[in-house]
C-alpha cells in the first residue's frame, strides 16, 4: 500500500508489530494519532518509554512495581508463610481482584515448554526453591494453568523442594459459576465429582 | 484493578485511549512492550512521536505528506484537470491501492455533519474553492460515502462552485462484484438497474 509519507508508513509498521493489530488496524491507529493534539501524542510516547525504562521487578516475588520490592511483598498485613506461584503478572493481578488471598506471590515468568525453547532456567524457579529455603513459607499455592505446561512446572517446582517441609495445594478444579453441567467437558465433571464438597462445609466458608 | 505500578498503569491508560483497544487489550500490549528490548520500545515510542512532530499536510491537497506539497500533487504524469474529492487519506489509499485513477485528490478532513458538530469551516471546503477558481481543474470526481453526511457536503460544495464551468461527477453505485443480487439492497439495486451499462461500453473500458 501507498503511505504517501514515510513517517506515517514508519509508525504503521511500529504499531502493526504488538500482538493483534494487524496493517489496517495499526493504520487507523496512527490516523488517531495523527489527529489528537501534539501535547497527547507525546505524553502518548513518553509514557510508554518511560514504562519500559524505569519499570522494575520486585526482588523477592518478581512482580512488576515502582520500586526495588513491591507493594504485596512490603506489606506488612499479608501472611508472609503462604505463597501463590503463579505463570505472569497478569495472574497476580486476577488473584488480587477476588480480594480473597492475603499471602505473598511468586511469579515464575512463565512455564517450561520445552516445544517453545522455555527451560527451567529461563524462569525464576531458583529463587522460588531459595525462599522456600529460608524456612519462613508454610504453604505453596500452585495456580498455574491447568495444561501441560503447567503440570511440568508444578512437577519439576516439586521435585526441587521435596526435602523442604512446605504444604504444596494448587487450585481446586470444578464446575465454574454460570457454567452448565451439560457443556463441561468429561474431565472437569469427573473430578468436580470426585472432590465433591459438603453443603455445611460450604456454609461455613461464607 | 490494582496494577502494583504506577508506571504500568499510566501506559495502560494511555493504550486505552486508543480507538478500538480497551483496557484489558491495552494491559496486553503494555505486557508486551515490558517484554521487549528497551531499543525496540524507544523506536516505537520515538517513530510515534516523530510522526506527529514532522508529519505535514500537502499545501494542495491536504493529504499527509512528508515534504510541503505531496508527492502526488508534484508528480509531473498526473492529470491536473481531474480531482477527486474524498472524505480522508484511508480513502486517498484505498483509491490509489486500485491504480485506475491518475488525477490529483482533494481531502476534506471530515464530511459535514452538523450533529457530530462539524460544520464547513472544520472541512479543507474553502481551499479546494480556490482551486476550482483557478481555471485548471475540468472535472471534480465526488468519492464520498452515500450517506447524508457524504450527500450534505456534495450539495454544499456543489453551491459553492455552482458559477464555475466544472464538470462534476460522482462514483458509479451498483452491484459489488462478488455480491449476490438478492442480498444486494433495493435501492443498490434499483440503481444499479436505471444505470444499467451495455456491454460494448464496458468491453471498451477494458
């Protein structure tokens, strides 16, 4: 396609490399661009660099934060003895949402996918295995995807820490609110069955 | 949602004022631009703002251009008798992309719509008067969206040059090719029946 100007086909080609927009859209996206106010465009700009520059993870729980240790691991009212491992950031913020959980998190960066190249040392699983080292966790809550990705990782995470006397749970699996029996798949019905929970101890959580 | 940084935030928000992109795609892409080099931020952030800093508007045409008047303005081949009215630059793409047309353009900025607010001051209306005044242009090809705004702005221009020997022309409406006649609508369709074309004169355009 004819740009007619560089800058504008150069910015094209910048915005159609995130993931999910395509030439037409990245087009249009810089048209919008092209029309707000030059004060916009580099607030636009400079917030972004600005993020990727001075953006830091969290020393203890590699959590993305302002500052060398996030606001969850410096907090001074959550449960320190029980740690989420989750895959990304954008797990860490789910879990938050429920406003159900008040241990620390631990962010691996991923999971071990040998088919994408993605090893154990490409992930923060040694500083995982060194806090469990210090004694302080009482309990790992694996919430990993529920995949073979996942299941490797939680496995080798195991095999790492076995000699350490640490509780290991991970997320209960089972019918979601709002889904119908008829269209959960044989698996997650099976063991919704299988780990059935009584009504009374229901009662009681709530 | 909690983001745990400021900085993360302050990006999200400012991909979420993008057209089209919410804030959970827009917490997709700042993720993605954390994962990527710190170079390869600072291009995309310095090829956007650079865009809007040096983009120009050809002089003539109003089209974006990199230099004062735009390369298809300047260009010595083209026909300057012939200009095509349209709407924006997608459309100045769109036309161009066909290679059927070598005349100059003429972009609006807009079409007038006095229920969004855009009046004909708004609109590059005025300038492309001046052009017809000058004498060289023989035929004004209106490529506007067949809707009242397209058909407000016709009429408007159209009074505006109305003393000016112009020929004035609009593109043909009819059936897509590789659209089904009963899904075509009636008023496409009786259109494209009371303009219907003999089959010589459309062998001779080939």
């Amino acid at each position: 396609m004819n740009y007619s100007s560089t800058l504008l086909e150069n910015a094209v080609n910048e915005l159609a490399k995130l993931p999910g927009i395509g030439r037409k859209t990245a087009l249009r996206l810089a048209l919008h661009l092209l029309k707000e106010k030059k004060e916009a465009v580099h607030l636009f700009s400079n917030t972004i660099a600005e993020m990727r520059e001075q953006i830091q993870f969290c020393s203890v729980c590699n959590n993305v934060s302002d500052t060398q240790v996030c606001n969850i691991c410096a907090s001074s009212v959550r449960k320190k003895s029980i740690v989420c491992v989750v895959e990304n950031i954008r797990d860490v913020m789910a879990i938050e949402a429920t406003q159900q959980f008040s241990g620390l998190f631990h962010v691996l960066g991923g999971l071990i996918s040998p088919l994408d190249g993605v090893g154990p040392d490409q992930l923060f699983i040694e500083s995982l295995v060194e806090r469990v080292k210090t004694g302080t966790i009482e309990e790992l809550i694996f919430a990993l995807n529920p995949n073979i990705q996942g299941d490797t990782t939680l496995f080798y995470i195991q095999k790492k820490i076995e000699s350490f006397p640490v509780k290991i749970t991970s997320l209960a699996r089972g019918i979601s609110f709002g889904g119908e029996l008829e269209y959960a798949d044989e698996f997650t019905l099976a063991k919704s069955i299988q780990n059935r929970i009584s009504i009374e101890r229901q009662k009681n959580n709530y």
